[in-house]
C-alpha cells in the first residue's frame, strides 16, 4: 500500500472477540470511520495495556476520527452484543514500512 491508499476491512466478529485495526511493521494508519452492528467497545493498546475509551449499546458508527494507529500501539474494536456482529473500519495509509 502507498501513502494516501485507503486501508479497510469488514468482518462478521462473534461475541467478545475483536476486530484488531493494526498496521504492519513500520506503516501508519488514520483510521477515519468505525461501523459494528451491535454493542462495542474501543480499545487503545500496545497488547499489554489496554485502555477502553469508548462503548456503545447497539449497532452504529462513529465517522470523521482520526485516530492513528501504529503497528506497536493500535485499536481493537470489540463485540460486547452478545452475538454475532458485522464489524468494519476505513481509514488511510499515512507511512509506508
């Protein structure tokens, strides 16, 4: 991927899994939309420290972020719905490895 190309991605993510949003080694992501079709939570982490910084109870999005992410600190979007959920993100390469 270039610098400018869009980064997305869309997945059916079973209850209490996440749907990790993290770049490879030495590539950089801004991460524009979030989608899920049911309740969610957002994680921050570097995979030992996790800070969850946003929920929500039912499906929806949040649109317009920037929010970037590295391969070393990256976000994971989790299915709290107790079901099944279609989950997605977009967003755009910002560094190349």
């Amino acid at each position: 991927m270039a610098i400018g190309d869009t980064t997305t991605d869309l997945q059916t993510i079973a209850s209490g899994a996440r749907l990790t949003i993290r770049p490879g080694a030495g590539v950089e992501w801004a991460i524009a939309n979030l989608y899920y079709g049911g309740a969610m939570a957002i994680h921050r982490t570097d995979g030992t420290l996790d800070l969850t910084y946003d929920t929500d109870t039912g499906a929806g999005a949040r649109l317009g972020y920037e929010l970037n992410v590295t391969h070393t600190i990256y976000l994971e979007l989790e299915n709290t719905s107790g079901g099944d959920a279609v989950m997605s993100y977009d967003g755009v390469v910002t560094k190349e490895g």
